[in-house]
C-alpha cells in the first residue's frame, strides 16, 4: 500500500517534482490510557512507485500521528491522517 501525491514538492537542490510515491516506514504505537493509543507513522518519498519497487533510495521522510480508539487497521488509519497534508493524493 502507498501513495501517489501529486503535489509539487521543490528539492533541497531547487528541483520541483510535481509527483511522488510515499508509503509507511516504519509505524510505532503507543498505548496512552485505557482505549487510546498514539501511533507515530515515519513515511518515505520517493520519485514513484517504481524506484521504490527498484530499491531507490527514498528522496524525503516524513510523519504523522494519530490518537487511535481502534487497533483495527492501524495502517489505514496512518495514510487517512497523512493524506490530510496534501491537496491531491491517491491510493497506489
């Protein structure tokens, strides 16, 4: 699972990419207080599905956090939260 984000994001070198792929990391997850658990979600981007596919190295990280009341679908419930930062994404 992955997204494909299809906001321009400018480089460190000045460079715009006017589409990424981003997919989970790594994910850690917290348990709060009874029924509430922080999950900390790290994301890599990189220049599309296939160099990710072809073991490219990543070109950003990124992250989010959710305060989930479910430890269903915790995945899910990390791309709903970081789809939020981006005007125009979809599902890969």
């Amino acid at each position: 699972m992955g997204l494909i984000i299809n906001d321009a994001m400018e480089m460190d070198s000045g460079v715009t990419i006017q589409s990424q792929y981003a997919n989970i990391f790594e994910m850690n997850v917290r348990k709060m207080k009874e029924g509430e658990h922080l999950v900390y979600a790290v994301f890599y981007f990189y220049a599309s599905k296939e160099a990710r596919m072809n073991n490219k190295e990543y070109i950003k990280k990124d992250f989010c956090t959710v305060c989930a009341t479910s430890l269903d679908d915790l995945h899910g419930q990390a791309y709903a939260e970081f789809k939020k930062k981006f005007e125009n994404v979809e599902d890969a």
